[in-house]
C-alpha cells in the first residue's frame, strides 16, 4: 500500500508519462482511444493542463492538485445526450481528475479495511471443530470480528460430518490438527508465526462431551488439558481473554433456576472435572490469566449431537415401532436449554470488554425447558403419541438404573438402525443412546439473567418446534438423518401411568 501511495505522488507531482500512468489511464471515462493517445502524449510533455482557452498551472502540493482537479472536473460542461463526441485537447484534466477522484476512494477504503482488521482481535479456537466451534467460527467469519482465526482440534472438517457452510468456514481460517492431551501438540497449537502479533482471544471448547467414559479420560481431557492451555496462553504472552466454556450440570440439581452463585455439585463426570478445572484456573487469575468462565445449558441448533438430538432420534425409533414414545421421571424435569447461535454470540461477547477478569456467567435461556415441553414437540414433528412412566416404574428404574438403560437403549437402537438401512445405510453421527448420567431424575434448571446485564441480549430466548425442526432439518440435509419428519398435527397424548 505504501509502494501504491508513493507511486500516485510521483504522478500528481511529475506528471510523467510512466509503466503506472499506463496501469491508472483506464479507457471507460468517455475518452476515444485517439484521445486517450494525445492526452497521454500531452501529459508526459508539460506539467501545465489545457482547459480550454486557458493554460492553468497544477498547483504544487497534492493535496491542493487533487482539489483543483476536482474543481475542473465540476466546473466542466457535460455534454448532451446523443451529442456526438468531438475531441478535445482539454479533456486529459476531466479524465484524469475522475480517475484520481476513484483511485483516491479505492485506496482510503483500502486503507481504512486495512487499519480495521489491524485493530481486530487475534483469535484461537481449542476444539473448533465441535458442534460449538464451527458454529462459532461461521459466526465469527460472517460478521467479520476477527483479523485472523486459528482453529484446533484433533478431529478434520472432512470426517466431522459438516456442513458445506461449515466446511467453507473451517477451510478459511487457519487450521491445525491437534491432539491437546499432548504437550507437543499444545506447543504447536500456540506457536505464533514469525511476522505475526500473539493471540488476543483464546477461546476453550475443548472436552471430552461424550459421556460413560472412564474417569480418567475426563480427568485428562477435561482438567489436565484446560490447565495446559492456560499454562501455554500465559506463557505465550499478549492475551486479553481466555474463554473456558463448562457447563450447567457442575451445580446441585434443583427444580429453582440455579445462578452463579447456586451451590456446587457436579452429577456428572464431564462436570466434574470441568469445575475442577474452573477452580484451578481462578487460582491462576493473580498469575495474568484473563479467565473468563461461561457455563451452558443444554446445547440446540446446527449440528446438535449430544444435546436434544438423542430424544429426537429416539422419537424416529419410536415412530418405526408405532408405539408409544414414554419417558421416566414425568414431564416436569428441567432441562434447561440454549440455542447455539445464542452460545456463540455470548462467547464473542465476553471476550471484549464487557466480560469481566474472573467472572463466571451462565448462558440459558428463558423457556424453562422440561421433558414436557420437549416431547409435546416430538410428538407434533413424528406424529407419534408420548407418555410418562409412572411413579412405580420410576422409582424401580432409580434402583436399577444400569439394567434400565442397557433395557432402553437396546429397544431404541434396533429401529434406528433399520430406519437408516432403509434410507441407503446412512453414515450418521446420532445415536438414541441416553447414558445413565443423563437418564437420571437430576434437574437441569438454569439462569442465564446474569449476563444480560453486561449488554447481552438473547436473540433465541424460547425453544419453539421451528427451532427444533430447523435442527432435524440441517441433519436431513446432512444425510445423518432420515426423511421422516411429517408436518405436524401429530398426537401429544396425555401422561400415562403403569
């Protein structure tokens, strides 16, 4: 830019004919092409413009040139229309003062694109390729937030079932496959290259959210690798915000929405390990750690795996069977939920400056979402009847839960499987599979006001069917589920009790 900028003053102060006059002399200005020829002879010949009868003298600074160009070009009598055009020896200053005017335009917005994107934040992503994160890169790269993106994570884009929209966002940032329980591969994941600035906004999304695993596994992927990358942002320096995203199922369950301040006590082991890792990184806040902690409810929207989508694949299994679909506990467990557009934009939020140095804040929204409310959706989008085990079951099923769950998920994959045979053997991610730590009878009731009150505004504040649809729609397309979703008009029964 400065090459271009130092090139157009030796234009406006020579006023020689030289390779960049060629370059600017565009032919579209209403110029012929033998008037283009003299005008270009004329001008690499005398640092004095024809206008007319007069010879006026280019004054000498730039600034001052640019202006008297401007005003020749405005005092210039347009010609009518269809009268023919006739050579004129003084149109070299109307044309060039146009041409001037536009490259003037191109190089400030250049510039000023430039000096924008050189204020904007830096940004890394730690498991960008999750549901959250290529949500939250397509947002980022969408809105135009960022001067450069970095996004890890140890699975690839190609074999993460995405999107084409998820696929295009992913392949413009700067990716990098990374296994973040490695040390090696932390280190390569916050190496800052040579000639650029460190990273403003580290963003954590990177866990392991797939649940029944051994406790161990939770312990490596969930604490110890959190400490590293704070650990490896420290020590590269410059970061204003790191971004540690937990979850809501860290506090006691309670039927009352649950704030920051709820008591404590995780009921799974994803949540476990997550708030171990919440605490050891407040330790870490007098260090220089610029933590900020965002806990979700239940995740929604583009790309859901493991949040509504096992009930939804369950309500396909039952609408194979032809059977009732039925639940334990009754329609009143909380399931506190959040779209995931709403997560990305509260992620962006915090990372400026209305996310506070070690505050913690929960991202829920404001339906209250309970079993009920979930599978009166269901049974509108499958038309299948849905119902409530009773208190006796419930309670026989509390005192059993490993024999209950193994007896529900085996009676809700053999359907699924056959509904995907039937629709060409689909490749899928979704899964009915419901572990026994979220089969429980534990509310997950959260609230997400806190927020709010740095300027945040949630733009999905209610679950609707829409919604929900428009999710079993994205996997629809995605070929990761089956065409049988119906219209709607399907029949909600009423709670039943064996």
């Amino acid at each position: 830019m400065r090459e271009q900028l130092e090139k157009f003053i030796v234009l406006t102060e020579g006023c020689q004919k030289t390779k960049d006059v060629e370059e600017w002399w565009s032919p579209g200005y209403g110029c012929t092409k033998e008037e283009r020829h003299n005008n270009r002879r004329e001008w690499a010949n005398t640092k004095k413009i024809s206008a007319g009868n007069q010879t006026l003298q280019v004054p000498n600074t730039s600034l001052n040139r640019l202006e008297f160009l401007q005003t020749q070009a405005v005092n210039s009598k347009p010609r009518k229309m269809n009268e023919p055009v006739k050579p004129q020896r003084h149109s070299a200053p109307l044309q060039l003062s146009r041409r001037i005017t536009w490259f003037i335009d191109l190089l400030s917005l250049r510039l000023a694109m430039s000096s924008s994107s050189a204020s904007k934040p830096r940004v890394l992503i730690l498991g960008g390729v999750g549901m959250i994160g290529r949500n939250l890169t397509a947002y980022l790269l969408e809105n135009d937030l960022c001067s450069s993106i970095r996004v890890v994570d140890k699975m690839i884009p190609i074999i993460s079932y995405c999107s084409p929209e998820h696929t295009k966002a992913l392949a413009a940032v700067d990716f990098q496959q990374c296994d973040l329980a490695q040390d090696a591969h932390i280190v390569r994941a916050f190496t800052i290259n040579e000639g650029e600035q460190p990273f403003d906004v580290v963003i954590n999304l990177a866990a392991e959210t797939r649940y029944g695993l051994d406790e161990s596994v939770y312990k490596q992927k969930c604490f110890d690798l959190s400490i590293k990358c704070a650990n490896a942002t420290m020590k590269m320096g410059g970061c204003k915000k790191y971004i540690e995203v937990s979850h809501g199922q860290v506090y006691k369950p309670s039927k009352k929405p649950c704030t920051e301040t709820s008591p404590i006590k995780p009921w799974t082991k994803h949540a476990k390990h997550k708030y171990q890792a919440e605490e050891a990184l407040r330790a870490m806040v007098e260090q220089g750690l610029p933590l900020v902690v965002l806990r979700l409810a239940t995740v929604y929207g583009k790309a859901d795996a493991y949040g509504l989508m096992p009930r939804v694949v369950i309500a396909a299994a039952y609408k194979k069977m032809d059977e009732k679909m039925k639940f334990l506990w009754g329609k009143s467990l909380n399931i506190a939920t959040v779209h995931v557009n709403d997560v990305c934009r509260a992620v962006w939020h915090v990372s400026g400056e209305a996310g506070v140095v070690g505050a913690t804040y929960n991202v829920a929204d404001k339906t209250n979402t309970n079993q009920g409310t979930v599978c009166d959706m269901l049974a509108n989008m499958f038309d299948i009847n849905v119902g409530y085990h009773g208190m006796l079951i419930s309670n026989a099923a509390r005192l059993k839960m490993d024999y209950a769950c193994a007896t529900a998920n085996e009676k809700h994959l053999e359907p699924w499987n056959d509904l995907l045979k039937e629709h060409g053997n689909m490749n899928t991610n979704l899964s009915p599979y419901l572990d026994r730590e979220v089969l429980g009878d534990k509310h997950l009731s959260m609230d997400g006001t806190l927020i709010e009150s740095t300027g945040f505004e949630y733009r999905y504040p209610v679950l609707t069917e829409e919604l929900l649809r428009e999710q079993v729609d994205y996997a629809i397309a995605q070929k990761t589920f089956p065409p049988v979703i119906v219209g709607g008009g399907g029949g909600g029964g009423g709670e039943t009790k064996e």
